[in-house]
C-alpha cells in the first residue's frame, strides 16, 4: 500500500492512518519525520534561485573579499560623518586643488609650445626674406615687426594674417592662404631700400670719402637716406 504526502481531503483514508496526517493551508500533510514535503522543496529551490541571481550581480563588482575592500573607506567616512568629522569639503578642496594644478602646469606647457612654434616660424621667415633678396642687416629688423602677421591653424602651420590683421592673408598656399615665402616677398616689395640690388658688380671701386675710406661701410646707409649721420649707438 502506498501512502501519499499531501492530500485534499481525507475521504478513503484508513481511519486508522487519519491520525498521522496533519492538516496545513487547506492540505493534509503525512507526518514522517525527516521527509521534505514538495511545498518545503520548492520553497528552497526558490530562494536559492534567487541567491544565485544575487550572487551573479555581486560577481561584477569582484570576490566578496574585493568587495569588502572597496567599501572599507566608505564605511570609514560614514563612521567619520556620524562622528561630525564630515570630510566632503577637505575632499572637495583637495579636488579643486589638483585641478588647479593641472590647469596651471597646461597653460606653462601651451605657452612653452607656442614660444617654440613662433621661433620656428621666425626662422622660416627670415630664410624666405633672405631668398626675396633683403640684406643680412635688414632681415631681423623686419622679421621682428611682422612676427605679430603670423599665427597658426590647429594643426600647428603658419596662418599669415592681412598687414592690419583683419583676415587671413591670401596667396600660394595649398588651402589657399598665403605662406611664408609669400610674407617675405610682400615685405621685401614694401620695404625696396633693404634688398640687394640685383645685377650690381663689376671690377670699380666704391665710392670713397674724403679719408679715403668708403663712404658707407653699413649697406642699409647706403640705402636708407640720412642713416649715416645718424650716432652708431
């Protein structure tokens, strides 16, 4: 004969083994020490489906000893703020601290970079004055006043400006703009007394003054009116 756990009702039971059964929410459960009823199993089954889905979402954070170590400064914080030793606003000056610092030491590394990017261009510049013929004495002199014509693109090229520095100078560049080589032929068109005249030579002797010395021993006295009789410092 074989005896079922949970029953409905206890209609056709032996009276005999009415005694053993026990009745819970509606069911009349056989009491046999040890033994799991499916409503207990399920139960179980239950919960450790759901600890096991816990146990998943806590597996991305890291083992439980990772985790523990994570949270023990947040624990020490809040321990700290229950004792009025709230340090939000120590963390928060430390913060802006550091981010002072950083844009400090940015702004020394900008302008570090531009100092270099505008000695580069410079140098380019008085090579291009020396090509358009300005003479060695003139090339620093307007190379000097027309470093403020050049500023740069993103990408760190030379972007020449128009003389008044309204808008980009046009001219031989890829993107159409004006290069330096440009710059330098313009300058040397508007300043005609420091280039080298082309052409000039021959076996005669330079004018000589009185004293038998040449009348002017700096080339751009020889070009610029009155700039001999200027004091030499």
């Amino acid at each position: 004969m074989t005896l079922k756990a949970v029953l409905d009702t206890l209609e056709g039971v032996n009276e005999a083994l009415q005694p053993f059964y026990a009745e819970k929410d509606g069911k009349f459960i056989l009491q046999v020490e040890g033994m799991q009823h499916d409503a207990d199993v399920n139960g179980l089954k239950s919960a450790l489906v759901k600890e096991r889905e816990n146990a998943g979402k806590y597996a991305k954070l890291g083992t439980p000893e990772e985790i523990a170590e994570k949270f023990a400064g947040h624990d020490e914080a809040l321990k700290e703020a229950s004792r009025g030793n709230d340090k939000t606003e120590q963390f928060q000056a430390k913060i802006k601290q550091m981010e002072e610092a950083h844009a400090s030491e940015l702004t020394e590394r900008d302008l570090k970079f531009s100092k270099l990017q505008s000695g580069i261009a410079i140098s380019e510049l008085k090579a291009e004055l020396a090509k358009a013929g300005v003479i060695p004495d003139g090339i620093d002199m307007v190379a000097g006043y027309s470093a403020a014509r050049i500023k740069f693109h993103d990408d760190g090229s030379p972007k020449i400006m128009t003389k008044d520095g309204s808008s980009p100078m046009i001219g031989n560049g890829a993107d159409g703009g004006a290069t330096l080589a440009d710059l330098a032929k313009e300058l040397a068109e508007a300043n005609p007394y420091l280039v080298a005249d082309e052409g000039k030579g021959g076996g005669g002797k330079p004018p000589e003054s009185a004293g038998g010395k040449p009348a002017h021993d700096n080339p751009l006295a020889a070009k610029v009116p009155g700039f001999a009789d200027l004091p030499e410092k």
